[in-house]
C-alpha cells in the first residue's frame, strides 16, 4: 500500500528542519484501490434516492495527517435474495457491496454509478451521484526564509515563502510576527518592520500557508532581531593652545546608545579617520571644517552627526619686528620714523598698535609711523612698544628707545 509522507520544512535563512509522521496504514475491507491511512472522522453526508434505491455518501478531510475517503452505502427495498450492488466511482476504481470506500488521486468532480444486479447478472437499477473530491496530497508545505534590507536597520526584514503544495495551488499567506501584529496576503513575498526597541529579541514568526482545498500547513521560526537605537546630541570640540601649537578635544556627548560603542571621525582635512572618546586631532590650516561622527556597535552603524568649527592652524602667532631712524633733523626737533617688520606664518594682520612713551598711541593697522620731538637743553630717551594681532587672536610685542638730542 502507498504510504503517504508529509515534510514540513520551516527555516529562516539556515534554520533547522522538522519533520511530520508518516501515515499508518489500515484496510478495512477490500476496495480498488485499497483504502487506508490516517482518517478524522466523515462529514458533509449526502443522500439521493431515485426510485427505491437511496444512495448515502460522506467523506473525511483532505487535510494531513488526514486522506480523504469517500464511504458509499446503498439501500434498496423489493430485491430479490442474492443482489449484487457493483460501484464504478468514475476514477477507473471499483468495487462490490453494500458500504463501499474509495479514494480519488486527483481533485475532480466524479460521477459515482450503483448497479444492482440479480443472481443471474441482469441488471435491476442503475444510480449515479456526482461527488467532488479534493483528493491526495494537496496539503501545502509551509516554507520561508527571512533576510535584512540593510544591516544599517536591522529591524527592517523581508520575508519568502518557499511553500509549496503537491497538487493544488496556494491561496494565502499568514503571517503572525511574535510582535503582535499580523499579515495576511496573496503574495509570497512579504517585508515587515520589526519594533524598534533598545535590545536584542526573538521572535516567534508563523507562517500559515492555505491551500485552494483549504488546507493548511504552518512553520514556526525564531527570527532574532537585533536592538535598535533611538540616538540623539552631538559632540563637543574644545580648541587649547591657539598661539602656540593648537589641537582641539572631541567628546561625544550622545545619549540613548548602549555601552561599548565605537566613535569614528572624519576631521574633514585629508588626515584620514580616527577612533576614539575623547580624541585630540591638530589642524595644520586655519579653515572651516565640517567634522562628521560616527558611532557604530556590533559592526553596524546607529547614529551619525557633524558640526562645523573654525581652527587656526598651526603656526598663527605674529612676530612683532620694528625699524626706526631719524627722517628728519633741525636746530630745534628731531623726527623718527618706524617701520613694522612683523611677520605671520600662517594668517594676517588684524591690529597694528604703537604706544610711544609721551602718550601717543596709534592703533589705525599702520605699519609705519612718524613722531616728531622738540629738543631741550638736555637729551632724552623716549621708548615705543609695537604690539601686533592675528587674525588668530594672538598678538606678540616689541619694545624699543631711541634719544632726542639736546638743542
């Protein structure tokens, strides 16, 4: 006898596989071809009569670990000892009795014919049923499979079902995704955006796969899914040492992130990347730069931010250089000139500012200047300080004397 072996295959990605039974036979009487399997109990019965001839059928599901079965009983009144009642069920299939069994392969509709026969085969009625059968095999076979849109958002899955059914087509696709919400769908392709939550969870997503005969098969898979972040700030960035040699201190200052995390940044100047909290980066230009954060944990990118900041560079402290001579001389005064010989590495002037001894003060960014003296019966020494400004902030000083004569 055929045995019928139903596998129910149930993975996402590589999961593990689990079988169904195996049906046990069992024959009752003999039939063509013999009946057996597992059964549930018959249902839908149907009665026609014609004449005195009533003919009575009912049937079990068509659904594993069930086959479907049809049980025929023929009744009559008035027939004479030594009746034969001879069953042709419209598949090729036959058979002999009162209660007969059958079992169609295939679904059709099948028209079922009760001869009554005397003792000497001449045929006393003829009556015929028409019956619809699903028939065997035409449990589906639920499969599916799960993948991630982008390891970036890890809540965000697809899902393929591989289901399939021998004979028969599928309808439906059920999906219950552990999460409490479900899915139902013609399409074997179905995508589902997990809840957002700050921790690993697995999920217990079930597939019910219907068949056009109404059966069902169901594959339960654990899909884990990985935590999402809800991030959000920013980072500080502290400039130390702008006259001297200038570096500045990042610290991320993030909030909703699990411990462990890994800040990438990108210091926007062609240096490359670095990691770390805090990290220290020098600028070698004074420029605009639009610094980028990056935290990542577990290998996947869950935030990313940029600020801009404005760095002097290296090298931006002013050297304040002066010269000075006299211009100009008579009887009675004497005139000196300075000339500014400061210089700056990287930037420009922002302030030139001259301070002379007798209270004259010029800060109108003049890189030379006169001051004219009257001479006195004894000589003087006058001072200056030549005090310059970068664009930087920084400023440096030089300080200087020159002599008025005497008259």
């Amino acid at each position: 006898m055929p045995r019928i072996l139903f596998l129910l295959l149930a993975f996402c990605g590589l999961m593990v596989a689990c079988n169904k039974g195996v049906d046990t036979p069992a024959n009752t009487e003999t039939v063509t071809p013999v009946v057996g399997g597992t059964t549930s109990p018959y249902k839908d019965t149907v009665s026609v009569t014609l004449g005195t001839v009533t003919l009575t059928y009912s049937k079990t599901s068509a659904c594993y670990p069930s086959n479907e079965i049809f049980a025929f009983t023929a009744t009559a009144s008035g027939l004479p000892s030594g009746a034969t009642y001879n069953w042709d069920f419209g598949d090729g299939h036959t058979s002999t009795g009162i209660n007969v069994k059958n079992i169609y392969e295939t679904t059709g509709s099948y028209t079922v014919i009760c001869t009554i026969k005397n003792s000497a085969g001449a045929v006393l009625s003829a009556t015929t049923v028409n019956v619809k059968a699903w028939g065997q095999q035409v449990t589906p076979h639920a499969v599916f499979s799960s993948q991630i849109y982008d390891v970036n958002y890890v809540n965000n899955m697809a899902f393929t079902s591989q289901s399939s059914v021998q004979r028969g087509t599928l309808t439906n696709y059920f999906w219950d995704w552990g999460d409490g919400t479900t899915t139902s769908t013609a399409n074997a392709y179905t995508p589902h955006n997990f809840p957002q939550v700050p921790n690993d969870v697995v999920y217990p997503v079930k597939l019910v796969a219907t068949a056009n005969s109404g059966c069902k098969d169901t594959a339960v898979v654990s899909v884990p899914v990985a935590a999402v972040y809800a991030p959000s700030g920013g980072f500080d960035a502290v400039s130390y040492d702008v006259c001297s040699n200038e570096y500045f201190i990042f610290t991320p200052n993030v909030t909703g992130i699990p411990s462990g995390c890994v800040f990438t940044w990108d210091f926007a100047d062609a240096s490359g990347t670095a990691t770390g909290n805090p990290v220290k980066h020098y600028f070698t230009y004074q420029n605009n730069y639009d610094i980028k954060m990056t935290v990542t944990y577990k290998g996947n990118i869950i935030y990313k931010t940029n600020k801009s900041i404005r760095a002097q560079g290296q090298n931006v402290r002013p050297v304040a250089l002066f010269i000075k001579n006299v211009k100009s001389e008579d009887a009675t005064s004497v005139t000196w000139a300075f000339y500014s010989q400061a210089n700056i590495p990287h930037g420009y002037f922002t302030g030139y500012r001259w301070e002379f001894s007798n209270g004259t003060i010029d800060d109108n960014l003049n890189n030379y200047i006169e001051q004219t003296y009257t001479k006195t019966t004894t000589s003087q020494t006058q001072s200056v300080r030549f005090i310059v400004t970068g664009n930087s902030g920084c400023k440096d000083t030089a300080n200087g004397t020159f002599v008025i004569p005497s008259l």
